[in-house]
C-alpha cells in the first residue's frame, strides 16, 4: 500500500497561513507523486487553557477549508469534537479526524460513519493497539466505508507520551490505514504551563521508525513559524524543513 501525507497547521489562523502551507504541500506532492490531505481545524475544543485560541469555528472555518481544496486541488481532513458537527464537515471535507481524547465516544463516532466519509480515528493516549478494535467496530457498523487508525503515543507518567510502535502493526489487523503522527507523539501535554509543550527535533525519528514498523501514513503538523504558532507550536514542524523531512523518509 503506498502511504499517503497528512500535512498542514494545527488550527486555521488565517487564510494567509492556509495559503501558504497549502502552496508548499502541492509541491511536494508534485515532487514526491505522494497523496497529501491537507489538514486543519477550524475548532481546537480541548485547549489545554480556557483563554487559548481556538479557531475560526464551524461555518467560517468549514468555508475557508472548501476554498483550500477549490483553490489547490488537496483532499481535505479536518477533526469534529461534537456529534452535530459531523454533517456540515462531511459536506466539505475527506477524512473527518476522531480525536484521541474522544476516541471512545459512540455517538461521535456513529455520526462521523453516517457522512460517507473516511474516518480517521486517533488512538486514545490510554488505550492499547488492540483496544483500538471496537471504535472500528462502532464505524464500521454505523457504514463507515473506510476506517483509519493513528498512533500518537501513550501516557505513562506527567506531561510526556511514549511511542509502542508495536502498535502499528496489531491496528493493522483492524484499519483500512494506520496512520503515525509525528509531531503530536512529540508532545508534552500540559508541559508548558498553560499550554502544551513538545521536542520537534524528535519527528524526523518518529517518522522514520514508524516506516520500519509498517505504517502506511505519516502525519505532520507544520507552520511557517512555529514558535508563534497559535496552537501546538512546540511539536510543528518548520514548513521549510517538510520537504526534506517527507523526501528522506519515502527514498531511505
């Protein structure tokens, strides 16, 4: 199965930033020949601070994702926190993004099904590969025509996440895709106060050792800057440095 990129900045900040990371995914896609879904939220409803940024919301933010695709040609993926939001989001996007948090949320996952989208379901940091079985189940159930899993690490202590690439393969027992995030598996919740911290230098590593371990998919957050990102700054990869991240990983 050749593996797919999902790419883009955590939170859409403006249509400037989408512009820009949008321009740069395009032409690695044309470099690489790789599929690239861009992604985005347009509402980031688990912030770790009730006064952090959290997005344009659902009409606004669903409105400048559609121009995205119209204006670059990306698939588009996007993640819903909330039941009600799966309908409008199917309407513009590819892939609706189950977060990790909510991974168990029946109703979330049902009506994520019910679109006729894929369903990216991210991997819960307290549960196992092989638990991952039954929110399959759930979208499958519901008429899910694809399922993806991700990994994103496990929690094993304070403000630190730990990758068991072993998961890898046992979710590919399950998923139709399995899908490594690399950046957020970099993260240090809660590390940095009132906001999430992280050790970008480690992605390029993650990426790596989850393509001996199988996956069919690598996720990447990336800003032009993102140390004064909006959200998730710690653990973004530099748009700049994307290609040579993605290059090194599909040829090595």
């Amino acid at each position: 199965m050749k593996p797919i990129l999902i790419a883009g900045p955590c939170v859409i900040e403006s249509a400037e930033l989408l512009d820009t990371v949008a321009a740069e995914l395009v032409n690695i896609q044309q470099q690489t020949g790789t599929t690239i879904y861009f992604k985005a939220s347009f509402d980031k409803a688990n912030r770790t601070s009730i006064h952090s940024f959290r997005g344009p919301g659902l009409e606004k933010g669903l409105q400048m994702l559609s121009d995205v695709k119209s204006k670059y040609g990306l698939p588009l993926l996007t993640d819903i926190h909330e039941s009600y939001q799966a309908q409008a989001a199917g309407e513009v996007v590819d892939v609706l993004q189950i977060p990790a948090f909510l991974c168990r949320q029946t109703d979330l996952l049902v009506e994520a099904a019910k679109t006729g989208c894929i369903v990216n379901i991210k991997k819960a940091q307290f549960l196992s590969g092989n638990d991952m079985r039954f929110p399959v189940e759930k979208c499958r159930e519901a008429g899910a025509k694809e399922v993806w899993l991700t990994e994103r690490g496990n929690m094993f202590g304070y403000n630190n996440l730990i990758v068991d690439f072993r998961n890898i393969p046992i979710m590919e027992q399950y998923a139709d895709r399995v899908i490594m995030d690399c950046t957020h598996s970099v993260q240090r919740p809660g590390g940095a106060g009132t906001t999430t911290g992280g050790d970008r230098q480690f992605v390029p590593a993650m990426a790596m050792a989850a393509k001996a371990f199988g996956a069919q998919g690598y996720f990447f957050e990336t800003h032009p800057d993102p140390d004064n990102a909006l959200s998730d700054g710690p653990n973004m990869l530099y748009l700049n440095d994307l290609a040579g991240v993605v290059n090194k990983l599909l040829t090595d």
